[in-house]
C-alpha cells in the first residue's frame, strides 16, 4: 500500500513537517541525533536536518524513502535513510537525543513493543515527540489516519507504554489538519512530548 501511495505524483503529506513538532522540536538538545519512526517522504526528517540535527529517516518504503532523500537534496541538507520493518528495526540503546512518531499508526502489540524499545533508545535526557489519530477521529469530519480503530492511540495507554519517561505534555486534542492529500479537515489527535529520566 504505501509503496503504491508514495509513486503518486507530488508528496502524499506535503512537504511542510507536522506542526505540532514544529512548535516543540526545540526541545531536543541541539545539534543532536534523532531518529524519525514511519517517515515516509521525508517531511518532518528533512525540516529537522534543517536545524541542524542529525537525522535517520526509517520506513518500510523504499520508494517514500528515496522521495525523502529528494526533499532533502532540494533543500539542501543530508539525512540518512533505512529501509525496515519497524517490527524488525532494532532502535538501540541510549542512542538517540530524540525520537519522533507522526501518525505511526500500528497494531497494538507492535507498538507496545516499539515504545519500549524509544524508552531504552532515549539517551537520558532525551526527548519524544508523538502525534497520532485517536479513536474519536472515526466521528470527525476530516480525512486521515487509519479506519481501524485498534491502530489508533489514546493519552490513557501511551502514558502506559512510555512508563520511564516524564510526560511534558500529554493530551488529546481536536484540530484543524491540512498535510497533503491525505491529511486533511477537523481531527482528533493525541499529542506527546516526553523526557527521558537522567
């Protein structure tokens, strides 16, 4: 499915990052390495590299992927591009000054075991940042995200998952999306930015 939506012409999503980390990317210690879960084309990798951090982009489309490292050329920074399935991508330990979630929407047992995986990936001090459709999405008016509600995510479970991280901000809001084609309208989200204990 995705390699299929990401050879359409133009970019899916856009080619603006996600504003909800644009408004908090600021946290993540300068200059830092940051790891981007289900990148797809690249949007938020690249406007990241543009400040100056040093990003890896992961997705399981090669061809996402290879439009990610076009954005990247046109606007002049590099990334770093890995082509896996994040049920097989091994996130390290304490290796990262951030890592970012945009509407990685997966089963549930999956993504449990990923966000245990972000805890002990975190360098202390570190910093995670997560946007995902939640349940109440399925009632909303806008377009995006899964029609599935077990992939969706609540606050209630991620705080769950994330046990060893301190919530900076949690909660679940609804707005206004306009990414691409396929994000778009009135939509209900939960929205994280959490730290790794020191």
């Amino acid at each position: 499915m995705w390699d299929q939506r990401y050879a359409e012409e133009g970019f899916a999503y856009g080619t603006e990052p996600n504003a909800f980390l644009q408004s908090e990317y600021g946290r993540i210690p300068s200059g830092g390495r940051v790891l981007c879960l289900a990148e797809g084309e690249g949007r938020n990798a690249v406007f990241l590299a543009r400040q100056g951090y040093l990003v890896t982009a992961v997705d399981q489309s090669s061809v996402g992927l290879r439009k990610a490292q076009s954005l990247a050329a046109d606007q002049g920074v590099e990334i770093e591009t890995v082509v896996a399935d994040l049920a097989d991508y091994d996130l390290g330990r304490e290796a990262w000054d951030g890592i970012v979630s945009i509407s990685a929407h997966m089963p549930p047992s999956l993504r449990k075991q990923l966000h245990a995986q972000v805890v002990l990936a975190l360098k202390p001090a570190g910093i995670f940042i997560l946007e995902a459709y939640t349940p109440r999405h399925l009632e909303m008016a806008g377009i995006g995200g899964p029609s599935d509600r077990s992939l969706m995510m609540s606050l209630d479970e991620l705080r769950g998952e994330l046990s060893g991280l301190d919530f900076l901000i949690g909660q679940e809001v609804e707005r206004y999306i306009s990414e691409g084609r396929y994000h778009q309208g009135e939509s209900a989200v939960v929205e994280i930015v959490a730290r790794k204990r020191p």
